[in-house]
C-alpha cells in the first residue's frame, strides 16, 4: 500500500532535494581549485567520519563491516568512488544545474539494469515508455555536444551520464543490503570509498604539491561532505522511514531545480532551451516510471 506524505514530510523531502542539488553546486566551486580525485577523497572521508560519530558504534556497524568488507567495497565504488569522480570531472566544464539534470537520469538507467539482472523488477509499457522519454531528453542535451556546437565538450557531457548508470548498478546491488540499517549502509559504503579515493589522490594529483583553497573553496567541500552528503543521507533516511522508499525516491525530481536555483542565484548559471527541453522529457519520463499519477487517475475514473 501506498504510504501517505504529511506536510512535515513533504518539506523534508523538498529540503532533501535542495541538500543533493547543493552537492552539485559546492562541487561547482571545489573543483575550481581542487582535482577532482582529491575532492572525491575529501568528500567521502569527511562524510564518512561524520556518519560513524553520528552512529556511536550502534547496529553492530563494525562487525558487519569486518564481515562484508567486500560486499561495502563494491558497493562503495559503484555508488561513491566512480560516480563522484566522473561527476567532478564533468563540472571542470559544465555547470551545476545542467550536471544535475543529466545525473537525474539515474532510476532511468536503474530500470533498465534491474529488468535484466533481476527476476523480479522487468519492464512493464510503463516503464518502456518512460525510459523512452527520459532517454530522449538525455539526447537533447548531449545533442550540442555531439555537433560541437554548444560550446561544451562531448565527454564532459557524457560523464554524469555514465555516472548515472554506476548508480543504477549500485541500486540493483544494494538490494543485498536490505536487512542492514541504512546508517550502516551509507557509513560502510563512503568508509570503503574512502579508501579506494585515497590512493588515487595520492598517485593522479599529488595533493601536497597543491595550493591551499581559499576560504570559499574549503567551505565549499565541508558543505559537500557534511551537509550533501553526511546528513542528506541521515535525512533521506528519516524519509525513507516515514514515507517509504517509493515516496521518497521523488527527490529525484528536486534535485535538479536545486541545482539549477542556486547555479542561477550565485554562479550566474543560465540554462538554454535545449536544456529545458531536455530536463522536461527527463522529468516526464521519472513522473511515468513512478506511476502514481496514472494511478490515481485511473483510481479516479
């Protein structure tokens, strides 16, 4: 049964949704001064830190991370360690709120990954057809990228893409997790990752040769570490319990207004046509692979 939303979970879900928004933002400002790996490493560390003193030891955390060390692993790489990474390196030429639009594409890609790794999430005409649209709006916006015309690189479009379907993998292989509490899965996840993004720093950027960020720049990666990720995941939590998961996956949908506000106020972000385009065809397609709306209007007739 579809569970209600109340006004205090709806603003919840809509500060949820400018939270994550402002990771692209922050990140937007970071990576002006720091490499993408060492802002990844940074990120993750400082959230995880934050996540365990949060947790104090509760949940069996630390046998359970002792025990599927190798299960956090993956599950680290694929939904922290990669994806940040290419999302970074993607906003070294384009701005937040478009990031954020084609990052939106994720539960797109998590339908088509799940239809053929599962046994038991395939696709319905539902689900095609909002694929199709979504797709189609992803298209739309790589377009001048394609035809070198838009003034954005190519592969600067496609990496929060393939971020996206990183993404998608992890939600298809997080459902192993499904008897760990959440605080434990988002704690064992960006601990593991850490790790992974450590050496990486080390080896690709040689962060001790770097300038010190300026004081903008280093808010800019606690606000991406403590308030994006460490307490946008504590209170996607808080949702997800209050809500349900289905509820709550509609931050989807906010995540890129978030983005697109703050680029517009404090970056002087502006989006073109082609980009509004395409972020209504994406929206579209996550509205119809929700189902709700068709659900209820059928309730209604």
């Amino acid at each position: 049964m579809e569970q209600k939303m109340g006004a205090l979970t709806w603003g919840l879900l809509a500060l949820l949704g400018l939270i994550w928004g402002g990771s692209f933002f922050f990140a937007r400002i970071a990576v002006g001064e720091v490499p993408p790996l060492t802002l990844v490493f940074l990120r993750l560390s400082i959230a995880a830190l934050a996540l365990h003193v949060y947790i104090g030891g509760r949940f069996g955390i630390y046998p359970l991370l002792k025990s599927r060390w190798r299960e956090f692993l993956v599950l680290g790489i694929l939904n922290n360690a990669l994806p940040h990474a290419l999302i970074f390196f993607g906003q070294t030429r384009i701005g937040a709120g478009l990031a954020a639009i084609l990052n939106a594409t994720t539960p797109i890609w998590t339908v088509l990954i799940a239809n053929y790794l599962t046994s038991d999430e395939k696709l319905s005409t539902a689900k095609i057809v909002g694929c199709l649209t979504g797709l189609l709006g992803t298209v739309i916006l790589i377009g001048p990228g394609v035809t070198a015309g838009g003034g954005v690189p190519l592969w600067a479009l496609l990496l929060p893409v393939i971020a996206a379907v990183s993404y998608g993998f992890a939600a298809t292989y997080g459902k192993r997790f499904r008897s760990v509490a959440p605080p434990v899965i988002a704690a064992g996840q960006l601990t593991a990752s850490s790790l992974v993004a450590l050496p990486l720093s080390l080896v690709m950027d040689h962060p001790w040769t770097l300038a010190m960020p300026s004081v903008n720049a280093v808010a800019a990666i606690l606000a991406i570490a403590l308030l994006s990720t460490a307490f946008g995941y504590i209170l996607y939590f808080r949702i997800m319990a209050a809500a349900g998961a289905t509820n709550a996956s509609l931050v989807t949908l906010l995540v890129p207004p978030g983005a697109i506000l703050l680029g517009f106020l404090f970056l002087g972000e502006r989006l073109e046509m082609t980009d509004i385009a395409g972020m209504a065809l994406i929206g579209a397609g996550l509205v119809i692979l929700d189902g709700r709306l068709h659900r209820r209007s059928r309730a209604i007739a």
